[in-house]
C-alpha cells in the first residue's frame, strides 16, 4: 500500500508488473499478485532494473531438468521454472548471471527484446525468424539491451540456438511446452542433446552450438558453464565452454547463480520522464528549467528527482495535438503524442513527425535480407574442393546442394550434410553413393565399383530418400573419414569410419582386401536387431572368404563386415555391409530367399536363426 492505495494484491490483481508501475510509481520490488488464466497468482516482480515491470520465472543456471510449477518463483527459493505466465505475451527475455545469491554481484545482465510480443509458450522458435529447423533458439530479436552498461548493444543478432531438435514434445521441444504446463521433472526427461544455452553475440548475427558468444550460460556438448566478459564490446565465449579476448568462464565447480526474467509491457515511467533544460535569463545568466510531466507547461528550476532525464536524452509524451502545441519552444526538444503513437521534434518553428524506428529496422531487414540473397547467390556461383571445403570457406551450416569440382565436368551438384550425423561427429560430409539393397545395380561383381562412371546423378542431390546414385565424387574426393548410413523401416543410423585415402575409388576398384578395426558391434549398430555369424568377423573393404574358387557362392561385402559359423573365413554364410552378397542366382544354400541383398544384413546357416533385412544405404566422405 502506498499514500493509501493498494494495488496488486489478491483481492485488487494486476495485469503485469508493468501495470503495478503504472498505477504506483513508487512500488518496490517484491511479490504482487498477478491476473493469469489460472486466476490470480503471486509474482516476485523486479520494479527498479531498465525501468522495472520485468516477472521472474526461473531461479536456476541448470535449465533441462529444473521442474516447471504452477507456483511463485522467488529468487532465493529452491530452483524451478514459473508455468504460471504462459500464454502471455512478451516482449522482453532477461538473463541475470551472478556469483553469487546477491544481485549486486551479477556479471551478466541482457534482454532479448523481439519484434512482436509472443507467448511465453513460444519462447523457442523453429524453423523461422532467425532460427533453423535443425536447431531451436531465441529468435525473432530487435535488439539485445546490456542492463550492466544500460546500452543496447546489438540490432543485427537474430539466434540464440540451442542444441539439436527432434520433436517439440522431447529434448528442447519440450521447453515451449513446460513454460505454460507443469513439468515436475524438467523438459529434458530424455536428454537427447548435451548442448543448450541462453547466450548473445555482438559480433554475429547467431550465437551458441559453433558461434562465439559475448555472454553465455548453458551446456555445450556436456560441457556446463557461464561465460562473461568485462563488457559488450566483443565476443568473450568460445565454444565448449571455452574464453577468448579475456573472457571469464564458472563452471560447475565454481558458485553460479542465474534468474530468468520477463516482461510483457513497458512500463509510462520509462517513456515519461521529467525533462530538464537551461535557458539564458536577461542578465546572461544560465538559468535550469523542467517541463510539468502532468501539465505540460515549463517550470524554472530543475527536476524534483536527481537522475531523470535531461533535455536531450529526454521525451515529452503528450495525449494530443493540442498538448504538444502547448510545449515550450525548445529546439530539438522530443516529444510522444500517445494519440497517434508518433514521434515529434521540434525545429525552429514547427514540429516535425519523425520515421519511426520500427519503420527504418524494416527498411534495414529488408537491406539485410537482399544482401544475405546476393551473398547467397554468389555462394551458389563457386566450386568447392569438397563440402568439407564449404564449409571452412563460407561457414554455412545449410544442408542442401552445392557444386564440387571433378575434373571432367568442371564442377558436378553434390548434396552436403553440413553439421553432425547421429554417429558421424563433425559437418561438411559429402554424398558419395546411395544404395537400395533390394536392386542389384550395386552388387559386389557390379562394374560400378571398379569403374569411373556415374549413375542417376540426379539421385546424388536429394538427401536421404531411396534413390539410387553415384557420383564423381567415388574417384574425385579425398578423405580422411566415411560416414557410413543404413535406413530400415524408416530408422536411420549411422557409424562414422576413420580412414585416409585419395578417393573411394583407390580403395575399392582393384579388389583387394583392406581392413578397418571399426568392432563387431558398432557394424551391428547400423541395423537395429541385425546378426552375424560369431566367427570369422572380417572386416573393411573388398571383404571376401579365403578360397573364392572353393566356395564361390560365399557372402562378400565391398564395405562392411562377414561372418562364418566356422572358426575361419573359408565359407561365410553372413555379412553386413555394402555392395554386399550375392546375385539371385547364386543364394541356393540354407533356405536363403532368392531376392538379393546388396546392402544391409544377410544372416543364414546360424544358431540364432536366418536373418534378410534390406537397407538404404548411404555412402558420406569428408
């Protein structure tokens, strides 16, 4: 209660923090009850920073498996996100970081204000605005606000990306969700991604995954951290929770303490403020004045409160035309009419509306946009050594088709999966094959494998569907690594192989056998519920039995895995791989189906029973 009045409370609820402003300038911070959708709920709201009106909804650095509840966040109470203030709409996220439970010792202090309010249920974006479809962020962001140095410290950035998305109800999915529904173990229950983090960057236009940061809080790669520097003029956080340029890294040994904040509106007093200015009185003598914040007319003597605005920081917000024609003729004096939702500044004689900032941001988006299509364009014009070598050179995370030189050619249009595969770390893997294993077109006494030609070329630019390709990249691509990739029933895995060659081609083509240690199981992996004879297990490339002429209708891979119900490789009757086994013709032996098999797991003559599962497979070098 202030002079009287009560507002805020159980009885009398407010719509935001901001409106508690609004109606009580001199409200303190602390708790208040709020109207919801769930009816009148209490707020721990924060009426000093940037102008007060910010609600806290999460008192914790760890973020994937603090509980969400339907109950009061307060800054000192055990960890847990606020599901209480969902579905309303916001305008500013806020990230408080301090070494300690006391805000006076915060190191890292922002906002992420968007361009049009949103839900708190859609807090992650995918797939627009900013954000890419393969990884959820902050998108959708106007400017970033340093509450530290109390400067907005960016207009450019538009991500802050989290760790890989694989359906809105799992992983980070999930979070949009347990803002407005209570989650009592998290929205991480299945923590499929170790990278997460709130973060901004100064110098990029995306922050988090491989981007340096200017501040962080989060995980990256299992690694959990906090990332500050002394201030916002550069990046300070590498990636893996790792300083550059003088950066300060906590980790989990150290005391972290973190608060989430949000606000829905701005609260008047940040856009009303006293307005002082000086004037030469008669005798020379320079003579302070303010303009009434309720009448609107000019006052000598300076602002009642030491800290408001002066004259040319300040702005004069007036409800009509009328009122503003009353204001003192005061050369680049800046003034709000409420009516019209407009900007004026005075000149000599008149006033004059000024472009709004909303106005010239879209005019800068669109400039952006256009520059982002152009350097897109010029992209698309060169020839690459490998995809590998796009991305060194352009930094693009985009997967899709870009032009690899051959020599034949000049340049031939290869798909490039530019970040990590599930199995195959790293990004810039480039398409060599693709193989159906119900067709015999890559059977192991196919031509393809020993010659240099190509096959439905337009297979090689469309990803992971069931189209069959080989491209130049089989002769043309070196490689220190195959990323190799089966899909059955839909399910999609893969295993990455370390291996340094020329091309694919001088590995394969002659026929001969060269081995890899790549184990057993992890060749199993790539085939839920597959199976190999137990001995034997040779594997590599060029993988045949020891006596072909004895045994000619033994199984046999060009890349992959055999085995043998004998303890030798003379006659194996199991394999796993590509390029693999037999013509039709040839599977007359332990009831095999006369349907070929050239890529996936092909299992006869063994204990555990015949297995025949055809793959999909795929072939990636980097």
């Amino acid at each position: 209660m202030i002079d009287g009045y009560s507002y805020g409370n159980v009885f009398d609820p407010a719509v935001d923090c901001s409106d508690i402003m609004n109606n009580l300038p001199e409200a303190m911070t602390g708790v208040y009850w709020i109207k919801t959708d769930k009816g009148p709920r209490k707020a721990w709201c924060d009426m000093e920073t940037d102008g007060g009106g910010f609600i806290i909804v999460q008192n914790s650095p760890v973020s994937w498996d603090v509980p969400s509840q339907s109950i009061l966040v307060h800054p000192l109470d055990s960890r847990r996100w606020s599901s209480l203030f969902g579905n309303m709409f916001i305008r500013d996220f806020r990230v408080q970081i301090s070494t300690s439970k006391s805000f006076s010792n915060t190191k890292a202090d922002w906002y992420y204000r968007f361009n049009s309010a949103r839900k708190l249920t859609q807090l992650l974006l995918f797939d627009k605005d900013g954000c890419s479809s393969h990884h959820p962020g902050i998108g959708d962001v106007q400017l970033i606000k340093d509450l530290r140095n109390k400067k907005t410290v960016s207009t450019q950035f538009q991500c802050s990306r989290f760790g890989t998305h694989f359906h809105k109800s799992l992983g980070w999915g999930k979070m949009n969700d347990c803002l407005g529904s209570p989650c009592n173990s998290g929205f991480a229950v299945l923590k499929l991604t170790t990278t997460g983090s709130f973060s901004f960057s100064v110098v990029s236009s995306k922050s988090g995954i491989r981007n340096n940061s200017t501040a962080f809080i989060g995980c990256d790669r299992g690694k959990c951290c906090a990332c500050y520097g002394p201030s916002s003029d550069k990046d300070y956080c590498a990636p893996k929770c790792q300083s550059i340029n003088g950066g300060t890294i906590l980790s989990e040994k150290n005391e972290i303490h973190a608060w989430f904040w949000v606000r829905t509106t701005l609260p008047k007093r940040v856009w009303k403020k006293c307005m002082e200015y000086e004037k030469t009185d008669q005798g020379g003598k320079i003579i302070k004045w303010h303009v009434d914040d309720d009448s609107g007319v000019p006052r000598k003597g300076p602002c009642s409160y030491p800290g408001d605005v002066r004259l040319n920081d300040g702005v004069a917000v007036v409800g009509n035309n009328e009122t503003l024609q009353r204001l003192p003729n005061i050369e680049g004096l800046l003034s709000y009419r409420a009516d019209n939702k407009k900007l004026y500044l005075r000149g000599k004689h008149h006033w004059k509306a000024m472009v709004n900032e909303g106005e010239v941001q879209a005019l800068e988006r669109k400039l952006n946009e256009s520059n982002k299509r152009l350097l897109k364009l010029e992209q698309d014009s060169k020839v690459y050594a490998s995809c590998r070598d796009v991305l060194k050179k352009t930094g693009r995370v985009k997967h899709g088709i870009y032009k690899i030189k051959v020599p034949e050619t000049d340049y031939t249009n290869v798909y490039c999966h530019m970040t990590s595969l599930p199995g195959c770390a790293g990004g810039g893997w480039t398409l060599v094959m693709k193989i159906n294993g119900k067709k015999e077109t890559f059977h192991y006494s196919s031509s393809y494998w020993s010659n240099k030609q190509t096959y439905n070329l337009g297979g090689g630019m469309t990803g992971f569907d069931s189209q069959e390709t080989k491209l130049p990249t089989y002769w043309n691509t070196p490689f220190k690594e195959i990323c190799l990739g089966m899909k059955v029933n839909n399910e999609l895995n893969f295993i990455s192989i370390p291996y340094q060659a020329s091309s694919l081609f001088s590995v394969i083509a002659d026929g001969s056998y060269r081995s890899t240690n790549t184990g057993r199981a992890k060749w199993l992996s790539l085939v839920k519920g597959s199976g190999l004879q137990r001995y034997c297990n040779r594997e590599g490339f060029n993988v045949q039995r020891n006596n072909r002429q004895r045994y000619p209708s033994s199984h046999s891979a060009r890349i992959g895995a055999i085995g043998n119900n004998e303890n030798d490789c003379n006659s194996p009757d199991s394999y796993l791989g590509f390029g693999a086994g037999l013509t039709s013709s040839k599977r007359t032996f332990c009831s095999m189906p006369k349907a070929s098999n050239t890529c996936g797991n092909s299992a006869h003559c063994r204990s555990g029973g015949s297995k025949e599962m055809h793959a999909m497979g795929y072939i990636f070098v980097r």
